[in-house]
C-alpha cells in the first residue's frame, strides 16, 4: 500500500509539473510558495489539481477600439460583449476583466493578439484550479473561486486538509497541501454520467439522477446528476445549475419506498410474509373518504406480491396493521426527515411529518411513496440497512486523506449508525425485492446472467401546486436495485424527473437503465456469477518482477509494463516522462528502438 502511496504522489507531483508552467503557485511576496492539494478519485486518479491559469486585464488608456475589443473577448469567454464594453468604459485605467481563464481561452487570446488585435488587453499569471473531468461529478467535487478559496463541494467542506499549513517558518519553500482521495471510481462515475446523458434526451426528462454505492463499506461510488455544469467554467452556470440535487432536491419517491415501508411493518410484526389482502375492491378508507387503486386487479396478494407487482393497494392494506406512531419511528430510523451526514454541503432534510400531523390518509400514502419527501442520498442510504442485515451506514464521499510524504492523515469508511431492523427482516426483504426481477414482476426488464437482483421499481405522481392536486403530465420514474441480493455489494438507483417520451413508468424506462449499468458494474466490480467455473489451487503464486528497462542509446518497448515498474524514470533528469491513465503501458512515443537524446520527451498511455 505504501509503494502505491508513493506512486500516486510521484504522479500527482509530475502532473503539477506539466500543467504548471515555471514555479507552482504561490505567494511570491513572501518567498514561501503554497500549493492547494489535489482531489483524486478512489484509485488516484485525478479530479482537481492546483494550475497557473491566466488572468485577463486591460490598460485603458491602450485600447482603442472598445466595440470591437469586447466583441472579440466575448467570443472567447462566451460573455455578452456588451456587458465587457460597459466594464471597459467605466475604467480610466486598470481593469480586471476576467480570472483564471481556461488555458484554450489563453491561446485564444495570444492568437488574436499576434494578428494585432486586443490592443491594450493582457495575460497575467494567477491562480487557478483546474479539473480534468470537466463535468464529472461536478457538484460533488465542487469548485474554488478567487483565490482557491473553497466554494462548494469537497473543496469547501475540506478545504482545512487542502490547503497546507501556511505557518512563517522559511526551512521549506514549498508547501503542499494534502491529497484527498474520494469514495467516487472514475469509472462508474463515468459510465453514469453517460448513461445518464443519453436518458435525458430518449425520454426528454427535466433530469436524471444516478446514485451507486458500495453497499458494504456506504463508499458512494458515484453521484451524478445531469444536466451538469463544467466546473472549468462554474462562473457561466447559475446557482440552481450547481446545486448537488443529490442531496438537495426533495422529491416524493413512489411506489420504490414500499421495499422501506413493507419491511417496517414486518419488523414491527403487523404482517407476516404468509399474509395475504384481498386487492380485488381497491382500498376505500373507513373514514377520510379517499380511495387507493393498482394498474390492474391483483386479487389476494401475500407482501412479496404487493412488491413484485407493486401493489399500491396491498400496501395501504398493510400499513394498516400497525400504529401510526410506530411506522413513523421506523422511519425515522432510517433516516427519513434527517441528513444522512455525508460530508457535503446543501444537504437537505426530506419531509416527514409526525404522527399528530397526519391526515386519515397520511398513514396509507406514505406506505406507497406519497405525503413523504426524500433526497436520493436518502433513499440509497436506507437501503444500506437492507443490504448490511439491518445495520444503516452513513455515506461517505471521502475514502482517505494523504500527506504530501504518503502517510495516510485521516482514513474514512465503513461507519455504521444504528440497527434498524432485525438481520432476519432484512434479508426477507431482499428475498422479496428478487421477484420484482421475475418475468411478471414490474422489474422484469433487469436480468443480469449468474447474478440475482434485488429491485423496486416506482413511478410517483408529482404535486401540481398550482391546480391543488397531483398532476397528470409530471412524473418521477425511479427504479433501486442491489446486487447479488443474497449479500448486496452494490446498490444503485436511477431517477428520471418528468419523462415526456413514450413512456413514464419506473418500470418501462428506469429499470431497463438499472440493467444497462449493471451490465459494467458486475464484471467491473468483480462480483461472481453462479456461471463462473470455480478452478482450485493450492493458494500460492509466483509473480515474475517486472524491472523497468534500461533508456540507454535507444528507446526500450514499455508496453505491457505495470505503473510502478515507470517510477525509477522520473528520477532521469535528461528525459521529460509524461504519463497518461492507470495501469499497464498500452502505447508509446516515440516507440521503441528511437535514438535517446537528451531533453527528449516519452509519452506512455496506460490503461
């Protein structure tokens, strides 16, 4: 683990190297250079690092033609010229016009500066923060603004760990700040985010929300939200734009909260699974005059049917076996109607009101999703409870926090907050959950071949405020899935708000995208399938060390070459060694047998 600490460090400090012209950032005036520490995803690769971005000014009294001067810089930065003619105007002088631009913005810049245009306008070396992965998990990571002050996200929460002692002592000329290692993998985050880009325009959504964790550890592997925003160029979004609806947005689940609301009144023991309603009548309430109805007549149905087919009216059923009190408790044990405490900022609580503020119909439209507000963080943080034998973990989003030397400051993971449920309930749960998956089951379109899934599908009408009632064009699609259901390691959940295509159904078009990410997630994730042949061996391998070649008169073929068998290049001060990715060599430039010069530069793409 150390070597990889090492290795990690080297590469975040030749990254710097590249992306940083001459000396690192800092406060010059004072002889001591600062460096704000880079945000890594769980397996090191990079998601925000400290950069020398430019700085545009201008010199009044040297720009002569305004109109034609902002005209060219609006372009550039994408702003209304206008608004930069009227910032010019004003000034008499000096006139700071935009910070830290992106470096393609930079280049934009000189080019029209050595056609003979800008006259007057200016590049200045600033601080800056760049992030790689422009929009991935943007509003988790968040941003630094003026300064590489810490606005929102992991850069605000942590910035304390980010940024380095800024102590008067002069023996170290270089300070650095810590490296912080997120819970995210780059690769699920990446494989969401795409997923989720693609449903937004097929089902012309308002949004999608994408949540995946690791069921065992709370770890959130990945949090996206599309539409996103390019944290390179956070100044262009608005503040609803940046906002991390993940744990914002409060919204009414559906019918996906029955897996919560059945399992609760087995552990309160009003139901057993060998209880059965009769569905056939729909339900009409002994008092409050309302009536609770299904797409279909399911007839008599036992608690696993009520989650296979959705039963909005098995439910109502149910949740009449136990006092309201109650149900309200075991729900607040799974974290209804509080923050979860993960350690990101803008959280919100949901909505759960208690008992005495319960309607005649309260009681009964919670159990199917409705009269309940809840964030997705909430949502997949309660199925921690079903997936850990009753246990509920809190969310993390960070993994570790390392030192610039590689010692470990600070390791975060599994941290579990109370038993909410019985070991015995939980695992009844999944059992149910599975049948969702059956080919009449309203999950049917999840099927991953060798591995069970435990899954609710939900579609929740959505509140029409202004007509009083619930409306009949907007709907939340939803489907949770965690696999394998007999021992979750996984637990993902998709939501699509306000699906204007052919169909609104959690179970039509969220479920189907369930199955698409869980295609990559088991094979990516390592988890076995009942097809996988089982070979035994005594335990013992031998593994041939791989040294890294020798670059003496001719360029050797580093392909095949593991990351840490490239760390003895970067002590040869007559090479510029640049790498790209994680993993084994898979391409190279110059390629092997090219002459060695001093100076030279060799590019090594990895995967």
């Amino acid at each position: 683990m150390t070597v990889l600490v090492g290795v990690a460090v080297l590469l975040v400090v030749r990254y710097a190297g590249i992306m940083i012209p001459g000396n690192p950032l800092g406060h010059a005036e004072t002889g001591i250079e600062f460096e704000r520490g880079p945000i890594l995803d769980r397996r090191g690769r990079i998601l925000a690092i400290q950069t020398r971005l430019d700085t545009i000014t201008g010199w009044k009294p040297e720009i002569r033609d305004i109109a034609g001067t902002s005209r060219i810089l609006g372009d550039v930065l994408d702003r209304d010229p206008r608004e930069i003619a009227d910032l010019l105007a004003a000034s008499e002088g000096f006139v700071t016009i935009q910070r830290t631009i992106t470096p393609s913005q930079s280049r934009r810049i000189e080019a029209h500066r050595r056609n003979g245009e800008l006259a007057g306008i200016r590049l200045q070396p600033d601080l800056g923060r760049s992030y790689p992965e422009r929009d991935a998990a943007a509003a988790v990571i968040g941003y630094a603004g003026v300064d590489n002050v810490g606005l929102s996200g992991v850069e605000y929460m942590f910035s304390q760990y980010l940024i380095p002692d800024t102590g008067t002592s002069r023996d170290n000329p270089l300070r650095m700040g810590n490296q912080v290692f997120l819970t995210l993998d780059l690769a699920v985050q990446s494989a969401a985010d795409d997923l989720g880009r693609r449903l937004l325009g097929l089902h012309q959504a308002d949004s999608v929300m994408i949540i995946v964790m690791d069921a065992r550890e709370g770890g959130v592997l990945a949090m996206s939200t599309r539409p996103s925003f390019d944290l390179n160029n956070f100044r262009n979004y608005d503040e609803q734009e940046r906002r991390n609806h993940a744990i914002s947005r409060i919204y009414e689940p559906g019918s996906v909260f029955k897996a919560f609301s059945i399992a609760a009144f087995l552990e309160l023991g009003g139901i057993t699974v060998h209880d059965r309603f009769d569905t056939s009548q729909g339900y009409t309430a002994e008092r409050g005059n309302f009536v609770i109805t299904d797409l279909a007549n399911y007839g008599m149905v036992t608690p696993e049917q009520i989650i296979k087919y959705s039963s909005n009216v098995g439910a109502a059923y149910a949740s009449e076996t136990v006092a309201a009190g109650a149900f309200y408790g075991m729900l607040s044990s799974l974290g209804f109607g509080s923050t979860t405490g993960i350690d990101l900022n803008g959280e919100e609580r949901g909505l759960l009101a208690r008992p005495e503020f319960w309607s005649a119909r309260t009681q009964q439209t919670i159990a199917i999703g409705q009269e309940i507000g809840v964030t997705g963080i909430q949502m997949v943080t309660a199925a921690t409870a079903l997936a850990n034998e009753g246990i509920l973990l809190r969310p993390q989003i960070v993994d570790r926090i390392v030192a610039p030397g590689g010692e470990v400051v600070q390791r975060f993971g599994r941290e579990p907050i109370r038993q909410v449920m019985s070991a015995s309930t939980a695992r009844t749960m999944l059992q149910l959950m599975r049948s969702s998956t059956d080919p009449d089951g309203t999950a049917n379109r999840i099927s991953v071949e060798g591995v069970s899934v435990a899954a609710k599908t939900g579609t929740a009408e959505v509140y029409d405020r202004a007509r009083g009632r619930y409306s009949d064009t907007h709907f939340v699609a939803s489907t949770m899935a965690l696999v394998p259901a007999e021992d979750p390691e996984l637990i993902v959940y998709v939501v699509i708000d306000h699906p204007r295509g052919e169909s609104f159904y959690g179970g039509r078009i969220a479920a189907p995208a369930v199955n698409e990410l869980l295609q990559f997630l088991v094979p990516y994730w390592d988890i076995p399938r009942d097809t996988d042949t089982v070979v035994e061996h005594p335990g013992r391998i031998v593994v041939e060390r791989q040294e890294s070649p020798q670059v003496d008169t001719t360029v050797p073929d580093f392909t095949g070459l593991p990351m840490r068998s490239l760390v003895p290049l970067f002590a040869r001060e007559d090479l510029n060694v640049q790498i790209s990715g994680s993993g084994y060599v898979v391409a190279q430039d110059p390629p092997a047998g090219t002459p060695v010069r001093e100076g030279m530069t060799i590019r090594l793409e990895l995967e």
